[in-house]
C-alpha cells in the first residue's frame, strides 16, 4: 500500500474514521447551532424515573432491574483498612473543571516552553502541531463543522484550543498519563508550565489580556482561563435517542432513491496479520512469527541486548516516534548523510548520548525500563541501518 | 520406542525430534548415553511439544490433506494408536487447524502499539461468550502486568469510612456472576465516513462478552456508607496512562460492579488484572482496567476522556457528551467479507449473526434481502439476557443471485436500529463514537461478500 494511501486512510486514533469514502452531496449540511451548553455544575438528568409501563428508567434510558441487593447492616463487614490522610493525599490528584483539586506549584510560561521542548516535542511536535499520527494541541479554530465529504477534504481538527472545554482537568491528565512512554515524572511545576505554554500556543486570553512569556502560571491563574469552545457541549439526553430507525417490514425505502456505496481505498490487507486467510490453518501460515510456540515455550530472557530482531522491534517502540520522523530534530534512520558525522563520533559516545540524553533526546528515548544494553543494541542497529 | 512416544506427543516433527536428540547426544560422553536417553525420553515430550506447537505456523501438507483412508467407511488413523498425553498443555490450546483464529490489528491506525486497538475475530465465533485470549483489547498505555499482593484500591472522598482493599478484601463480599457483552464506544467507527475495511473483524471486532465474577459496588457502598451528597463517582487506573472517568450515581448503584474474573479464570492482564470496574452496556472506556481508585463527589471531572475524546461532534459543531449507553445494535457474522459463500450452491441458506443493547434484552431482529427494503423476523438461537450478545439465525431459499444482507435489531425499551442514511442524517460523518447503523454486506453471485453502504443517491 502506498504511502499516499496510508495518509489518505489515516487520522489520528482519536478520530479512528476514515477519510476514504465519498458521501452524498447535501446530505449532512451544517445546521444552525440549537442546544443547551452542558454546565458541570448542573446535571439535569439525574434520577431515575418509571415510564408508561410502569418501569424504572435509569439516567441512560436502560430498563433498571431489582437485582437481588445483599443487605448489610452498615459497616457489619468493615472489610479493608481505613485510608490515612496521608495516603489519600499521595493519590488524591484528580482536578475538577472548578479547579478544585489543583496542587501548590507555579512556573513561568517561557520555562515551560523549555520542558514541553524536552518532554512534549518528540510526539507533539515544537509547536504542538503534532508529529506523526500523535494529536495536534494547537490550531484548528473554525473547523468544528466541517464534514468530511470527500476523499480529499480534512474533518474537523479537535485540539485544546479549538474543542476542550476546560483546561484544569488537564492538570490531571498530563500528570499523570504524560509523556505517554514515562509518564507520572512531570512536578507540578512543570505541568503548570507545559499548560502555560499551550495555553499560549493556542492564543488564549486571561482576563482579556494575553499569556506573555513571562506570565506565572499556577492554580489561581488556571482557575481563571476560559476556553474558546466551553460552551460546545451538550448533555446528551439518554432517555431519548436522537438517532433511532423505524421497525419497518415491507417498502421501507425507495431504492431508486439509494445508491449502494463500495469501498474506495482498500486497506483491507494492512489488517495484520493477513485477515484473507482460511479459518483451518492448512499450509498458509497467519501466525506472526512465535505465535503458540511463546505461549508454549517462554524464550529465556534475552541477554544484553537481545539480538538484533529484539533491538528492531524495541526501535520500534521507543524511538521510531523521532527517528523514523525527524521530530525534535532527531536524526532519521537510512538517512547516511544525518548519521555520518554522528558514526565518526564512535560508538562510545553515541551510546552515552542514547543513555543519558543529549540536546533533545530523552535519556533512553524516553523509555526508562530499557536496559542500558538494549539501548545500546538499539544504537547498532540504527547505526547499522545508516552506514 | 522413540518413535512411539512421539506419535503421542506430536505428530508432524517426529523426525525434526529425532534428529534433535541425535545431535544432543552426539556431545554425551558413551557412558552417560543411556542416562541421558531414559532423561531424553521425557526431556522429548517437552521438546516435542514445544516444538510441534512451533511448527503449528506451518502444518505439512501431510496434515492438510483429506485423506480418504480417514473417511467412511475406513477407519480413521488418529483412532488406531493413542493420543497424546492428558496434560501436554497444562493450560491448554485450541486445535492446530484452528491457529489462524486470533486478534488482528490495524498497524497504521495508531501511533504505536501501546495506545491501540486489537478486534476480536467474530467471523469464526459461535455462542454469546468470547474466550478470553479473543477478547478485544484497547488501551491507553500499554498493558501492565500487576501483582496482585501490590494492589490496593482506594475509595474516599463522599463517603462514610474511606478505606483502602485488598484483593482479599474484595474477595470476602459476596459476589455475583453475570453475563454483558463489552465494548469500546469506536467500534464500527471507521465506517463513519463510507465502508472503511472488508473485514467484519475490523467493522465490528471491538465488541466482546464475557461471563464477569466480582462484588456489586453498591454491596461494598453498603458497607463503608455513602454519603447523601454523592453525585458522582470518578474512577482511576494506575496504569501508565491512569484512564479515569465520571460515573452517575445512578448507575452505580444499579448495575456497577468490580470484577476479578471472566469466564471463570482471572482477569487476563490486558482486560485489567487482577481487578476492573465493570459498568454493564456502557462504554468500555469507562471500565477501568488495573482500577487503583474510587472517588464519590458533588460533580463531575469533565476528564479529557469524557470531552476532547469520547464525545459525538455533530454537523452544527456542538458535541454530544456523557453519550455512555450502546444503543440496540446487531451485524451478519455470517456470511461476511472474511467468510463469503464462494463455492456455495444456491438451495437452503442460513444467515446467522449477533445483537445486542446496553438499555436491556433483544427483543426482535430483522434481515433484509434487498438492501433494506422488505424485512423479515429472524429467529432468536441463544438465551435473552440483558446487556449481553443475543445470536439470531434466519433461513431462505438463496436463487443464486446477488443479495444486499444486513440485520436490525430492536431491544425491549422500543429502541429500533437506525439505517446508515438515518444515522448520517442525524450525525453527519465527524461523530466517531456510538455509531450503531445497520450494517450491510454485498453478496455477489460469485459468493464473495463486500461491505457496503446504501446511501441516498
């Protein structure tokens, strides 16, 4: 499959949709905006309610059965430890859109420009626009309503400044889920910073005034942020459907009317492995590579490096992101002229700098439970496949 | 002697075993040989075993043939000597003509393999439950591996006595077994915008169902006392990516449960080992897997996985959030683009496919014929339970001809399944989740079967 196609059949996960299709003209034209922006300080459907059967109605619109409830007197069993004040404040680090739950910690936006630059960069790009099929956090103002209807034309482009509608809970979310390959290692500080520098990326105002480099960022500045797109929700009302069908049994269309529509790009055989392939196993393989014989026969751990299909599969997952791209001006792998000088360094060095980090590469790219002899043969084989 | 023993064991790599032992015993000093012959003989059916179930990548032409010396009215080889030992595979495997059964992943889709997707091959399933190792598998950071004497979960926040439990804890409230399919609110996704893949592994395969064992959280609510104000339940992981989300009180006090078990075994690790929460007919994402913590509060959290992901953006450029509920939803298993009918003469015929609604039990299941114009009930083949998978099964008289097959569901609440066209009118091609449109296949004369879509032209 070309590489044309890929980009074309590619989104990112996020959007998991294809752009490979032509839709009928006219069909989805945008509509005027008519709803109820969502409050997080007010839910109105909860509740449960009986219909006109007579039965309970759950908050999703799901038929509420009696199940047959274990009455214990309160605290009869008193199972589990009490949670200490200590150890609900080491774990107690959700944050509500009121900011509710933000932590002590500040840092300027320019320093947190510097810790996106080594932390962030290699998957969200210098600017935050993305590398890869990584999400892209800047940008994309007005393009909400649009529809891909063609194979050629771009969905809408979801970022923290064109549609999250709160930005507090991010504090949450970066702290604990990001960098993606070592999350969990950011201060407080830092978050504060890296947000700071999003915020500023995406041009949002505080007070009608704009985030200078220089600006602190921390709780009582994070409380006051508005993004552009809060009132972009609505609560969907589970106990009606807005899309549902009619149980229809005879001349339920008009088929003149319809077309039936074929796959455009097929990518079917990208499916890995193969999925064209008989169900009984008769001389045409689908296992990839160990299949039973791993689950039967556990490999003995490798030693040092673990040879060479090891150090590929671990490039793969841990540096590819930058070395097959170029993000964070990494060298890219094949590319002899980026590599040339580097190689004459020896190995010696270029091992040091893979282990420990140098300019913008993360110690170990990032991945902290390799070994430093996985590192090391993850470098050989870059070098390797660059001479 | 050796040879017999082997039979047992395995049949392909007799000789590959044989050979094994040559070459091992060649660097045994003479006096040893004996000894290491009698350790040679159970050391093969280790190695036989591991060796055979290596070579199960590539059955011999030996063990594809259809021999018709194993049809009546002869008698079949594999019942004139004995099997293998009981226990070669102290877990135990599905048959080797079965291997190309398993999970299958779309490499571009992603951005690596941690954060990603894996489908469940629902093209070679039978029954409503789906064995765990088929299970699909999304995850936001990889899976992780747990020890279950390491796992704590914490609950606090609105509630009377916060407690931390451990896995034994959990274990000593009562518990309750129940059966709901499972699924990740992307399923069928990819169709948003027209027939994405020809798979229905890929069109439908992140739906599972299992059998769940655990403890009703309102039984453990009972016990440590909820507190009037509580709202709102935020549940985290403590896995690298911690995926957390808000859960209304409601619905954890009807159905919510905490699970250590599917299909009688533990969690498997990629499914949240050793414990996860369980929220029947919802999103799979708010289901966390290696669950690490419960928190009862006034609000919600507005998390990134309930706002900038996991929300329907609608034409007008407003999103529908909180959408958690699978609406009555069902797909044609078979036939299907990976399982067509090539070869097959045109006589009596039977579709056969699944259905399901996190709002209740099926109550009915059409199949049209002719691209959605004329309906016909099918039959009901499994057990009604709800929130589970319901099969169905419908039988014709195939002419030959070219078929445009699809089914629609329609649950106990009233719910009917929407059209492709319907759901597009409603949701334009940009909402991503929750897409729930009748599904349809293209059955050519040939007997190959395509995925399509019937549009207004």
């Amino acid at each position: 499959m070309s590489k044309f196609v890929v980009r074309n059949l590619t989104l990112a996960f996020g959007a998991l949709a294809l752009s490979a299709s032509a839709v009928c003209a006219g069909e989805t034209m945008a509509k005027k905006a008519h709803y109820t922006p969502a409050d997080p300080n007010h839910y109105p459907y909860h509740g449960i309610v009986t219909d006109k059967q007579g039965r309970k109605i759950n908050v999703d619109g799901s038929i509420v059965r009696e199940t047959a409830v274990v009455h214990l007197k309160k605290g009869q069993l008193k199972l589990g430890k009490p949670a200490s004040a200590e150890e609900i404040a080491g774990w107690n680090v959700d944050v509500r859109p009121d900011g509710k739950g933000l932590p002590p910690g500040k840092m300027t936006v320019e320093e947190g420009a510097e810790v996106f630059a080594n932390n962030c960069a290699m998957c969200h790009g210098d600017f935050g626009e993305g590398v890869g099929k990584n999400p892209v956090l800047v940008g994309g103002k007005g393009t909400l309503t649009h529809q891909a209807k063609t194979g050629g034309d771009e969905g809408p482009e979801k970022t923290l400044g064109s549609y999250a509608p709160y930005i507090q809970p991010f504090f949450w979310y970066i702290k604990m889920a990001m960098p993606l390959p070592t999350p969990k290692k950011l201060t407080n500080d830092e978050v504060y910073g890296i947000i700071g520098y999003l915020l500023q990326l995406n041009e949002i105002q505080v007070d009608g005034k704009d985030i200078e480099d220089d600006t602190v960022i921390d709780a009582a500045f994070l409380k006051k942020v508005h993004l552009p797109n809060e009132k972009g929700f609505e609560y969907n009302d589970l106990r009606h459907p807005y899309s549902h069908g009619k149980r229809c049994m005879k001349d339920c269309v008009d088929m003149k009317k319809m077309k039936v529509m074929h796959i455009a790009i097929d990518a079917t055989e990208s499916i890995t492995p193969p999925v064209k392939v008989p169900r009984y196993n008769c001389g045409k393989p689908i296992m990839n590579g160990e299949g039973f014989a791993a689950i039967e026969a556990p490999l003995p751990a490798p030693k040092g490096g673990g040879g060479d299909a090891a150090a590929a599969s671990a490039y793969k997952s841990s540096c590819a992101g930058c070395h097959d791209s170029g993000a964070a001006s990494a060298p890219v792998i094949g590319h002899k002229d980026e590599w040339a000088a580097r190689i004459k360094q020896g190995e010696k060095t270029l091992y040091e700098h893979a282990i420990k980090g140098f300019n913008g590469m993360p110690p170990k790219g990032g991945n902290m439970s390799l070994s430093d002899d996985q590192v090391k043969a993850i470098v050989d084989y870059m070098v390797n496949k660059s001479k | 002697m050796m040879k017999e023993k082997d039979q047992k064991v395995h049949s392909p790599t007799t000789a590959e075993l044989i050979q094994e032992v040559a070459k091992q015993l060649e660097s045994v000093p003479k006096e040893e040989r004996r000894d290491f012959l009698r350790r040679g003989v159970a050391f093969s059916v280790g190695a036989a075993a591991a060796l055979g179930a290596g070579s199960m990548t590539k059955l011999s032409a030996e063990e594809c043939k259809v021999d018709p010396e194993n049809l009546p009215p002869h008698v079949a080889k594999w019942g004139k000597a004995w099997g293998r030992d009981i226990n070669t595979y102290p877990y135990g495997l599905p048959s080797k003509y079965e291997s190309n059964v398993v999970r299958r992943i779309v490499p571009w889709l992603t951005a690596d393999q941690k954060a990603s997707v894996s489908f469940t091959p629902w093209q070679d399933l039978e029954g409503c439950i789906v064995p765990n190792g088929l299970h699909f598998v999304r995850c936001h950071g990889g899976v992780v591996d747990i020890n279950p004497k390491e796992w704590r979960l914490m609950i606090h926040g609105l509630v009377e006595r916060p407690v931390i439990l451990t896995l034994e804890d959990l274990k000593r409230y009562p518990s309750v077994t129940k059966k709901y399919f499972f699924s990740c609110p992307a399923n069928s996704a990819m169709e948003a915008r027209g027939p994405g893949l020809n798979s229905l592994q890929v069109t439908h395969g992140m739906l599972s169902a299992s059998e769940y064992t655990g403890v009703e959280l309102k039984t453990i609510l009972e016990d440590i006392g909820l507190k009037k104000e509580a709202k709102w339940m935020f549940s985290e992981g403590s896995d690298p990516a911690s995926v957390g989300r808000s859960v209304p009180i409601e619905k954890v006090l009807d159905d919510a449960m905490l699970v250590y078990a599917m299909n009688g075994e533990a969690l498997r690790p990629e499914n949240g080992y050793p414990v996860r929460l369980l929220l029947p007919g919802w999103e799979g994402v708010l289901q966390t897997k290696w669950l690490r913590r419960l928190k009862f509060d006034d609000k919600a959290w507005w998390v990134r996985e309930e706002t900038t992901k996991y929300t329907e953006l609608l034409p007008d450029g407003h999103a529908k959030m909180f959408n958690w509920v699978f609406e009555s939803d069902s797909v044609i298993t078979s036939p299907c683009p990976e399982r067509g009918w090539e070869g097959r003469k045109p006589g009596p015929t039977k579709i056969s496919g699944i259905a399901w609604s996190g709002r209740g039990k099926i109550s009915h299941v059409d199949v049209t014929l002719d691209g959605g114009k004329t309906w016909h009930e099918a039959k009901i083949t499994s057990e009604v339970l709800p929130k589970m998978i319901t099969r169905f099964e419908f039988y014709f008289d195939w002419d030959g001809k070219p078929l445009l097959i699809g089914s629609r569901s329609t649950d106990e609440t009233g719910y009917t399944q929407p059209t492709e066209q319907e759901i597009l009118d409603a949701k334009g091609t940009e909402f991503i989740y929750h897409r729930n449109a009748i599904q349809m296949w293209e059955v050519k004369a040939n007997g190959e079967v395509n995925n399509v879509q019937i549009r207004r032209a």
